[in-house]
C-alpha cells in the first residue's frame, strides 16, 4: 500500500511540475500583453534595430530613442550610423532623412492598416483581435522570454507575419520581429523602457527644418 502512495504522488508531483511548467494558452497571452498596454498612455527607451534583406542578404543594425504615445503617435530617433527622425502627430507620418535634406510626408494610413512595426506598437492593432497566436522561438530573444507568433488575420499587403518576445513577469515587449512581403526580416530589441511618463505634446510634433525638400505621400489603398 505505501508503494502504491508513493507511486500515485510521484506521478501527481509530475504532473503537478508539467502543470506548472507548461505555457499559457498563445491567444490568452496575447490578451493578457493587450490589455497591459492599452492601459499605458506612454512609454519610451533605447532600441537597435536590425533588417536583413530577402536576395543579397545584407543586414543593416542602426540604433537611437524612441517615444510611444497612445493611439498613433511616435518619434523614433536613429543617433547610428546615420541620423535620421521619424514622427507621427496622429494625423501624418514624417520621415525626415537628415543626410539627404529631405522630408517626406504621408497621412496615417486607415484604421486597421499597420504599414509599419512602429505603428503596431502604437496601438494601431489589437493583438488578440486582429492576430492568430501561436508560439514560437526568436533567436534574437533571450532564452527567459515567450515568443508570441502573430499573423494577420486580414490580409495586410505589407507584413507577413510578426514575432514578440516578452518578459512573462512584467508582459513587457522586449523584441518585435517583422517579416515583410518581400522576404525582408526587421527586427527591434528594446532596452531602458520607462512608462506612463506623460511625455510633453511637443514630443510629437515634426517641424520641417528649412532648406529641405518636402515629398507628400498619398495615403496606402484601403
């Protein structure tokens, strides 16, 4: 009898152990990730972004400050190895590319359109809503995070797919992986984050420098 105790809480304990051990549900998670961030009214840090082309393969790493204001506004400042700014006010995106004095502007895209990782985090989709979940491995994310696979369930004409890897005490996005249509892979690790700093107005606002040329962009079809 004491054999067979010890047998039945041997196999309770392991189970009990995989329990435990075993993930959440990809969708529940990705709810859980959801509703975190729609209760931020900001956040900001540091970011390298990598992207590795789909034919010759070359790989391009650039780095800078970023600040995220909910919906649909952001500044993005690339300090190496070129600097470049990109900002959008909620109604506009600029694309201010210092080398070359030029400055390119284009309305933000219609709702449910993403165009662009940035917006994604920028509140411009809804994770549980608007993604299939499942989970996945990023080489880019350290082996402590989950990795979330999301693919759009409406046909987006610009990203295949996009990855999260994400640190499970805090929900924080720590990477976000986009695979474009192209065969192209960008990728962006986030560091220093800091939230609910109530970032000044003035934050997203471009102003065009003199001596630029100024290209509008028509908005991308619905």
């Amino acid at each position: 009898m004491r054999t067979l105790l010890t047998v039945l809480a041997l196999v309770l304990a392991t189970a009990s152990d995989h329990l435990v051990a075993q993930p959440p549900d990809p969708s529940a998670l990705a709810q859980r990730v959801q509703a975190r961030y729609a209760r931020l009214t900001d956040f900001s840090g540091d970011f390298v972004q990598s992207y590795e082309g789909s034919v010759l393969r070359t790989r391009t790493t650039e780095r800078g400050t970023f600040s995220i204001r909910q919906p649909n506004q952001f500044r993005f400042v690339y300090d190496a190895p070129e600097r470049k700014e990109f900002v959008a006010d909620g109604v506009s995106i600029y694309s201010y590319l210092i080398a070359d004095r030029q400055v390119i502007v284009m309305p933000m895209p219609a709702e449910g359109q993403v165009t662009t990782p940035v917006l994604f985090l920028a509140g411009r989709a809804d994770l549980a809503r608007d993604f299939t979940a499942t989970f996945t491995s990023l080489p880019e994310a350290a082996s402590s995070f989950t990795s979330l696979r999301l693919v759009p369930k409406q046909h987006d004409p610009d990203y295949e797919w996009f990855a999260l890897a994400i640190d499970p005490p805090s929900l924080q996005i720590r990477v976000l992986v986009a695979a474009d249509r192209q065969g192209g892979r960008s990728v962006f690790s986030f560091t220093n984050v800091k939230e609910n700093r109530r970032l000044p107005d003035n934050t997203f606002r471009f102003r065009v420098p003199r001596g630029v040329d100024v290209i509008h962009h028509a908005a991308p079809p619905a």
